[in-house]
C-alpha cells in the first residue's frame, strides 16, 4: 500500500497497471473491503508489507461462486525483516482487514510424522467435494503442492467460442445482473448501468475463465458486448 492509501496488484511476474479480467473481480473485492485504517493504525510502514493470496476462477472445478470470495489470502511477507508473518498471526491480519485467509486444516505437525503419499486430502470448504490440493509450509518459509486426485477427475469442458454478443447474450443472466446492483448496493454505490456491467463482466470472466481462455475469446469485444446486454437485461428488470 503506496502512503495515499492506493494498494498495488500483480502476479509473480509484474505489478499491473490496469489488471487482467480474470483478476478483475478479486481486485475490486480487495479494494472494496481492505480496511486501510485499521492497517496504518497496526503497522508503522505500511509500505513495508507484501500480502499474497489466490484469486479463484472456474478452471476446472465447479465451487459455489457466490459464497467463494473472489480474494483468498494465503501469507504476509514484511519486506523490512525479510520473512513471512507467522501464519497465525496472517490469519488475523486478513480477518481485521476484512478479507477471507485461505483455510489451514492442520498446524504443528512434526515432520516426522509428515508422508505426503499418504495425506488426506480434505473436504473443500466451497464445494461438496474434495479440495484441489494441500499447500504445506515450513517454519523457514518453504512451501509445496500436495495436489488432491481431484484435479485427475475434472472433464474437459467445451470452450465458449462465438460472436461476441452472442457470447454475451450467454453469460449476461438475470441473476448475474442482479447480484451486480445487490453488490453495488451492499458497497454503498450506486448501482449505474456501468458500475452494474462492470461487475458483470467480473464476475462472469471469473465463472467461466477456463470455457473462455480455451476459446480465446477477445475481451475488449466481449465487455462491450456485455455492456449492450446489461443496458436491456437492467431496464427489462427494472420494468417488472
């Protein structure tokens, strides 16, 4: 976070000027609820503090999107010190800063104890299933991949491909519309046409990111294609 309170994203290769759509809908979610106060009020630099996270999207595995937030914290690194924040205590940081920490089902365990032949993968906690995979972590900041059988299961899914309104007309539905203005409303905005087709746009690159990329769909096209939709899917809707 810059000192004027501006929060800065990217991935492990850049920091974004404008980020890409499937990052989109978890920029605004962190944006919208990253309580700035409270994180000056906790740290003397601000600036100091690199927060890292996952930003799910429909690659394969169907969760429930609605209740799956589109930001999972996941560590904090103090830039000063040069380490990770111990995982409790980055559990609560994402907790009072008003974000969602990815979910640790075990803490402790000796290594001794530790075969990752014969983990069991856990339930998911936003899906009736099992979770993709098990990041573990050492106390030095080590970290690996347990990847659940899951992942081996998934059927391929048909990728969308088309004209882009057509696309559109697609994903553009009364229910994605509607909790675009509910959204608006719960942030205090006001739900305008362009603020209702951007989280439109949001959210269903996020739900349907892997049908999409797989059909190397255009984005500048399709935003605007959503947009058209959005305009006469919100006045249909408003009109009943």
């Amino acid at each position: 976070m810059k000192s004027s309170g501006r929060l800065l994203f990217g991935d492990r290769d850049c920091v974004f000027d404008d980020p890409p759509p499937p990052h989109e809908c978890a920029v605004r979610h962190v944006r919208e609820r990253f309580d700035r106060d409270a994180f000056r009020d906790a740290v003397d630099e601000p600036r100091s503090y690199v927060f890292f996270g996952v930003a799910p999207c429909h690659v394969g595995i169907d969760y429930d999107w609605e209740r799956m937030p589109p930001f999972l914290g996941r560590a904090i690194r103090n830039e000063t010190d040069e380490r990770l924040v111990p995982i409790d205590e980055s559990e609560r940081v994402f907790e009072r800063l008003g974000l969602t920490p990815v979910n640790t089902f075990q803490k402790e365990l000796n290594v001794r104890d530790f075969h990752p032949d014969r983990l069991d993968i856990p339930e998911s906690a936003w899906y009736d299933g099992p979770a993709a995979g098990v990041i573990v972590e050492n106390r030095r900041g080590g970290r690996a991949l347990v990847q659940g059988p899951v992942l081996d299961e998934v059927d391929d899914y048909e990728p969308i491909r088309g004209e882009p309104n057509a696309i559109a007309a697609d994903l553009v539905t009364d229910t994605r519309v509607r909790r675009a203005i509910e959204a608006a409303e719960a942030t205090r905005k006001s739900p305008t046409t362009d603020e209702v087709h951007a989280r439109v746009f949001e959210t269903a690159v996020r739900e349907e990111y892997g049908r999409l990329d797989r059909g190397r769909v255009d984005w500048k096209p399709l935003r605007s294609a959503i947009g058209s939709v959005v305009a006469e899917k919100r006045s249909t809707l408003t009109e009943r």
